[in-house]
C-alpha cells in the first residue's frame, strides 16, 4: 500500500486481535485522496506450550493449535491525512491430537479512522502525531465459549489509538499506544464459574491495552521493519490447572516479529505484502508463531485532473 481476538486476541496468541495484524491500523502509512488499496491476506499461527497463568506448559490432549486467517483487508484515502480502512477475517482453527474440533467462520468487522492532524520538521527528519479511532463486531453468531478453538471472542470494541512516527533519510521509528474498551458478552448457558459462581448468561469482560514499537527503512515503494508488541488486559483472572480457557481470562503477551512491504511488484498496482511474530511472554496465552502474506491492489477513484492543472 502507498505511504499506506483464544480470539482477536487469542486467535492471534492462544492460536495468537486485533487482528491479522499486516499494518494498516498500527503503521503511520496514509493512502492519497481517492486512492483504494484492497487485497486479499492469509496468515498461519500455531502453538504448542502455552501460559496457564504464569506456568508455562503443554497439553497433550491438544498437541499442536493452529489457526487459519483469510482476510479482506483495505484502506481509502478520504483526504491525503485521513484514511479509513477495514478488515474481514474468515478464522479456522484445528488441533493436532485430542477428541475437540475446531471451527470455522466469519470472526469481527473491524472499522479504522485514521488522522494524521500535523507533522513538523526536526532538524533532518520530520516528525508526525497520528489518532485513530476503531470499532469491531462479530460479523457471525459463533461460540465464544470453547476456547482455543473459539473463533473470536464475541464482544463489541471500541479502541482509540496515539501514534508518534518519526523518519530520518527513510530510516523510521514509530510507536503507538492503545486502549480497548469491550462489551459484555452473552453466552449460549446460564451460568459460568471464574473464581465464582455466576447464574447469568452475561459475561463482562476486561478491557485492554496495547503498546506497539516498530523501526526499520521505508521508502514510498518499499518498507522493510522490526515489531515488537505488547497486548495487555486490564483485569480478568487466570486458566485454573488443568481446565479449559474462558474469555475474562488474563491475556498478556509480548511479541517480536517483522514486517515487509514493496509496491509495483511485477504490475504497477500490485503490492506485496509478508511479516512474522513470535509470542516471546506471556499469561493465558499461547507461545505461538505466526506468518503471514497478502496482495493488494491500488484502485485510483479521483478525477485525474487536467495536465495544465498540473503545473
């Protein structure tokens, strides 16, 4: 692209939202006035060890938890400082050995406004505050409640999101903050135990933030990055020994991957997109690995104007 949820959360470290995270939301990138960047992006994550609580362990019932993510993913350029862009996930998730099956469906549509209000020179370098505003919803009626194969974890969120990038003769750093407020969730019984007794169908649900860190050479046609990632959830409790995940559960993870992006790969409009994480720390989660690649299209929507207007 030009300048360019265990769940969203789980699905992206228990298998590990947020999110087939390829860029988009988390990167300082912005598409021109008029311009669609959409495509097509598939990722593969799998655990073996994970995090009950604090103790790191595997399951032999289980083996090898695997997701597969197939997402539509997109941004519009609304002004040449503010975008718009989506994401929809169709999720499979599967384990190598025991008697559970997974699952398989749309997960949540999520919805990004993004707003770059100023940047400033610094000495070489320029310097740029970025805000963004997200939603997400279940696009389906899944089963929130058979983790880790659940496909997602069936709340509405509502995230808003600081962003300070800087660059250097194409050598950036760009670093975000995020906080995640999520809805109550309804189940499909009428009770639930955590470190209690529950006689409701309704489960609240912990919100959540994420810090992002990532630096690396980007040209207008090229970037090549490092990421390291944070998730944390504000509340919740831990898995009890030797039981299943549940949804309030405390899903902490760190992670270190890469990102790669090059435009005009082969056709002038074609973008090819690939990156990778690893879930170095965590809590309730999984140690996943996760690859990812994608294509995207640039489809131009604004009238070209006139060459005399050019000049």
């Amino acid at each position: 692209m030009k300048k360019v949820s265990i769940a969203a959360l789980l699905l992206l470290l228990f298998a590990a939202p947020q999110r087939l995270w390829a860029q988009l939301d988390v990167d300082a990138l912005f598409m021109d006035k008029g311009d669609l960047c959409t495509g097509p992006m598939y990722s593969y994550s799998a655990w073996k060890n994970y995090w009950e609580g604090t103790l790191k362990r595997e399951n032999l019932n289980l083996g090898t938890v695997s997701t597969q993510t197939i997402g539509l993913m997109g941004m519009y350029g609304i002004k040449k400082n503010l975008a718009v862009f989506y994401n929809a996930p169709y999720v499979i998730t599967n384990a190598s050995a025991g008697q559970w099956k997974g699952q398989q469906g749309f997960q949540d549509l999520s919805l990004w406004l993004k707003y770059k209000p100023h940047t400033w020179d610094m000495g070489d370098g320029k310097l740029s505050v970025i805000g963004l505003l997200g939603v997400s919803t279940p696009m389906s009626n899944y089963s929130k409640d058979m983790l880790p194969f659940s496909i997602g974890l069936g709340s509405t969120n509502l995230s808003t999101r600081l962003m300070a990038d800087y660059i250097n003769h194409n050598w950036f750093v760009t670093a975000s903050a995020t906080y995640v407020w999520r809805s109550n969730v309804t189940l499909d019984r009428t009770a639930y135990y955590t470190t209690s007794m529950h006689y409701s169908d309704e489960v609240e649900m912990p919100n959540a933030t994420q810090w992002n860190l990532r630096m690396g050479y980007r040209t207008s046609k090229l970037v090549a990055e490092a990421v390291i990632d944070n998730w944390t959830t504000q509340g919740g409790n831990d898995i009890t020994r030797n039981n299943m995940p549940f949804i309030t559960n405390r899903m902490n993870a760190t992670r270190v991957g890469f990102h790669f992006k090059k435009e005009e790969v082969l056709l002038k409009p074609l973008t090819v997109l690939a990156g990778g994480n690893y879930v170095v720390a965590g809590r309730n989660v999984g140690q996943s690995t996760t690859v990812y690649a994608g294509l995207a299209w640039i489809f131009h929507f604004a009238k070209q104007k006139p060459a005399a207007d050019k000049k």
